[in-house]
C-alpha cells in the first residue's frame, strides 16, 4: 500500500514539475534555444514604442501586434512610475502589461528603463534627477554635468538594485507559475551619450588605479597596471565598459535572487564611420554609449557581467555587410544571437532570415503599435509579417532545428541569386527570383528580398529528409560532386508534401508532384505559408542497378 502511494504520489506530482519548469536558455554544443514550459521557444517579437507601455495607449497595440503575428511583445517598464517615491512601489502598469499579454495569448519580455535609457537617465525618479549630491552625474573632463548617472556610485547602484529586485519580486508573484513573461531587459542601451567616460573625482581615483586583477586575468591581458598602462588608447572607453557592465551586473543579480528569469542588454552598436575618410572609428559616447557592450567591449562585459545571459545587438542600418559582421560579432559560443529592437522597413525581411539562418533565438522590430509615432492604422510591414505568419506555426520546431544545429537560411544578395546550403553529402541549391529558365541563371527579384530556407529532419535508413520554405525562391536538393562522383549515387525524390505543424505533429495539405517539383520546390512570395516536407533517396547515376 505504501509503495502504491508513493507511486501515486510520483505519478502526480511528475506534470507539475514540467508545467512549472521557468523559462530558460538552453545551450547544446554551439547552439541555444529559449525554452519555455520545457518546449523551444522562437521569440518571434514585436518592441512596442517607448511611450506606449499606457493604459491610455495599450488599446492601440494589441491590434498591431496580430496584424504582426507576433508571438511575444517587448514592452517597457518606466521607474519613474513605478517608483514616485523612495521605496513606494506602483506595479499597476505592470499588472496591465501581463494582463493584456493573457488576453492576446502572448508572451511577454519586460524592458527595464532604470538607470539607462540610450546612454542616459530619463526614466530614472525625480527624487533622484533631483538630488545630485546623493545620486551623482558622469562630469566631462570640463567639469560639466551630464544627464547620466555615474556607474561608481554606490547610492545610483543600490536605488537601482532595490527597484529591480522590487520588480522581480512582483513578477514572481503574479506570474511564477504562469510563465507570461519569459525574459527581461536590464536597462536600455546602456553607457554615457555625451563624454567617453565618467571624469569626476571618484572616477578619476578608480581610473588612476590598478586595472582589477580579475578582469586582467580573464582577459589574459599581457601588459597589467593602471588603465593607461593595460589598455593605451582604448584606455577611457575600456575603463567606461568596465564600470557600466560591473554596475548592471550587479543590478541583474539582485533581480535573479528574487526570479531568475534570463536576462539580457540590448545594444546600440557601434556604427562604422562613413562621413570622413581619415576617421578609421567612430568616437565613443559622441556616436554611440560609451561603456556599453558594443562590438569591441563584449569581452570586456562577459567578464564583468556574468549575470546577463545575452548582450543583444540593436540593429537600424541598410547597410547588409556590416549586419553580417554585427551577427557574427554577437553570434557567440557564450552568447546567443538575439535580435531585440530593428528597423520596418522591407529590407528588414531578409534580416529576419538571416538571422535565423545564425541560431538566432529571436527577432524582433521596434515601435509596433498604432499610436501614430511609427507606423498608420494597418499599415503593417509586409515582409516581416510574412516572415511571422509563415514560422508562427512551427515555431518551435524551427528553435528546435536551431538549437541541433540542423537550420540554414539562404538570403538573396544582388550579386547572388543562386546560393548553395551544405548538408553533409546534400547540397540545397536556393534560386531567387521567378521565371527561372531552363539553361538561365534565376532572374533575382527587384529589391533583393528572396530568402529561404531548409532544415534536415532525422529520417529512416538510407533517405534524406527535410523541412523547406521561403519567398521568391526554388529549392532543390542534389548531392555534392564530389559525393556523387565517388559514390555513383543521385538524389531522387520519394515524397515532398505540403503541410505544416499543428501542436507540434506534420499535417500534411497536399502531395507536390509534377510542375510543383520538376524545377525544384519553387516557393512565390504571393502564394503564403507554403511549407513542403520532402524525402529523398540515393539512386545510382548511372546503369549498375540493372548489372546487379
């Protein structure tokens, strides 16, 4: 009797345990995925504008966000309201933040405006805009005051710690079991807009000082000594980093004693420089935050802040080889590619694919709401919410290849409309653009915008299977020559149908055959949502079959 209780005890207690399991990132190899509920979770995101986190405006976001397909929205938490007075905490924004996510079955990716909000300190309290002597500015090396806080003050930090823990705490309480948020954002492109570094007498002492040997040894920084001495020219900007990283570490870790959801910084990257052609970089906190985690400090802040799981790249520029370099830049063994704020515009479609053809665990465009300031009633971005409404449906399934590492994206560039995408001995061949020729390189599309893309499904002994989709572009599937030559062996097609995934089961619509497969597995950008599931096999090349 005892041994059945205990059974039945087991037994019972056996969902509870999954149901409740937090969100988290999931790392495998190189790879990570977000997980929610214990499934894979692609955090196909909408950042809401930085007024709108309203009662007042709210109304007007919800309707934006399902004509986006999003699953998960970004909205920002303001400390000046949640905290007017020292220690007296309001959360009803909050409450009606994650109510409203409930009611639109979203999830929810809550951004702290404390300390920082684009390298300054706007959302900060008025009690603490107003006492400059308890909670001190960064001065320019002229003596001015800045309207950032200084990352060397124990009275900024400990305020800062104290709302964030409150916050988390609250979280905790009315979602710990339920999970509508999944991440949160520690402060807002952090670092200081106006001077390079932090240049009042407390600053000074600690830049005068010995570089700390834990960031020294970390960094396995040949030459040690003071800041100069360490780091020469970068000295300033190194030291800034230093000091924002070890601040927001801090505050991230305060929040993680009360709930630790996974945390992240987003980014205000550094731009390259096209004005002067004698400048080789741009000028630290004049183009961008000082002191953030831009492309050349992120060593700098995985050592200083092991309490954020990911520094996160904001990206607004048309500028495609430099988006490569950022997403190579954060695409990481110790950190996962996120994309948390971009741009609308078209272009912006391809960046989608891109980034998904990286590991990224998520994207997401900025300022989604009919508020006015960004976008017109209904007057969505057609590319990205394309992108959303075709992986919307699979979208665990497509973290989950992500995170085996069996995804690849191809994404149409102008001297390329043919790319190649390399499975073992399988070569998936993505062409852009519509007619495609018998004998005729593919025509491309217009503007560029032709992505695709194929994930490898675990299939039966001696066949090859995977999942292909995309916009203004065929797929097609051969082994390599150099496989095909040595092994006298061709790819056949057994089966390609179209369907997609429902609660996470294959249901196919349709068989393609004919026309549909005969010039590759052709997906038009008119023609939404098409998803083919195919299964090939090896034949030999040439007469051996009938020899045997």
């Amino acid at each position: 009797m005892n041994l059945c209780r205990i059974f039945l005890a087991a037994t019972l207690a056996l969902p509870l345990t999954l149901n409740a399991q937090m969100p988290h990132i999931e790392k495998r190899g190189d790879n990570f995925a977000m997980t929610v509920d214990g499934k894979p979770f692609l955090v196909l995101g909408a950042q809401i504008n930085n007024s709108s986190s309203w009662a007042s405006t709210l109304p007007d976001v919800w309707p934006a966000l399902a004509d986006l397909h999003v699953n998960t929205v970004e909205a920002p938490v303001y400390w000046e309201l949640m905290e007017p007075t020292p220690g007296k905490f309001d959360f009803a924004n909050v409450d009606l933040l994650v109510k409203g996510a409930r009611e639109h079955n979203l999830h929810l990716v809550l951004l702290w405006f404390g300390t920082w909000k684009n390298g300054q300190n706007h959302y900060v309290p008025e009690w603490i805009k107003t006492d400059p002597i308890k909670y001190p500015r960064e001065q320019t090396a002229y003596g001015k005051l800045l309207d950032v806080m200084s990352p060397h003050s124990a009275n900024n930090l400990e305020a800062d710690k104290h709302a964030f823990a409150a916050l988390m705490r609250h979280v905790k309480e009315i979602d710990g079991s339920k999970h509508t948020v999944i991440m949160i954002q520690v402060e807002n492109e952090s670092g200081s807009v106006g001077s390079v570094r932090d240049y009042s007498p407390a600053a000074e002492k600690l830049f005068e000082g010995a570089v700390p040997e834990s960031l020294t040894s970390t960094l396995h920084t040949a030459k040690t000594g003071t800041w100069s001495q360490t780091f020469g020219a970068d000295a300033d900007e190194s030291f800034a980093a230093y000091a924002t990283s070890s601040y927001i570490n801090e505050v991230a870790k305060a929040g993680k004693a009360e709930y630790p959801l996974p945390m992240y910084c987003n980014v205000w990257v550094t731009y390259p420089v096209h004005a002067l052609e004698n400048r080789d970089k741009a000028s630290a906190g004049q183009e961008y935050p000082s002191g953030g985690a831009q492309q050349q400090n992120i060593a700098i802040w995985k050592a200083a802040a092991p309490n954020i799981d990911v520094l996160a790249p904001d990206f607004y520029s048309d500028d495609v080889p430099f988006y490569h370099s950022v997403v190579a830049a954060y695409h990481r063994s110790d950190n996962p590619l996120f994309i948390p704020e971009t741009g609308i515009a078209k272009n912006f479609g391809r960046y989608f694919f891109y980034a998904l053809g990286h590991g990224a665990i998520g994207f997401s465009p900025f300022g989604i709401d009919y508020t006015d300031w960004t976008l017109k009633k209904h007057e969505m971005p057609e590319f990205l919410s394309a992108d959303y409404a075709l992986i919307g449906p699979m979208q665990s399934e497509i973290a989950q290849f992500n995170l085996e590492g069996k995804l690849q994206t191809a994404v149409e560039d102008p001297a390329m409309a043919r790319q190649q995408l390399h499975f073992g001995d399988v070569v998936a061949t993505a062409s852009f653009g519509f007619p495609q020729k018998d004998g005729e390189v593919p025509p491309g599309t217009a503007d560029s915008h032709g992505r695709a893309l194929v994930a490898q499904i675990d299939g039966k002994p001696g066949e090859y299977e995977f999942l292909a989709t995309g916009f203004d572009a065929s797929v097609t599937f051969t082994f390599s020559p150099e496989y095909g030559k040595a092994h006298n062996a061709q790819l056949e097609i057994l089966r390609a149908e179209e369907g997609n995934y429902e609660n996470g089961v294959w249901k196919m619509t349709r068989i393609w055959n004919g026309d549909q497969t005969d010039r590759g597995l052709q997906f038009h950008a008119g023609v939404l949502g098409q998803v083919v599931r195919i299964r090939l096999h090896s034949l030999p090349l040439t007469g051996e079959l009938a020899a045997r």
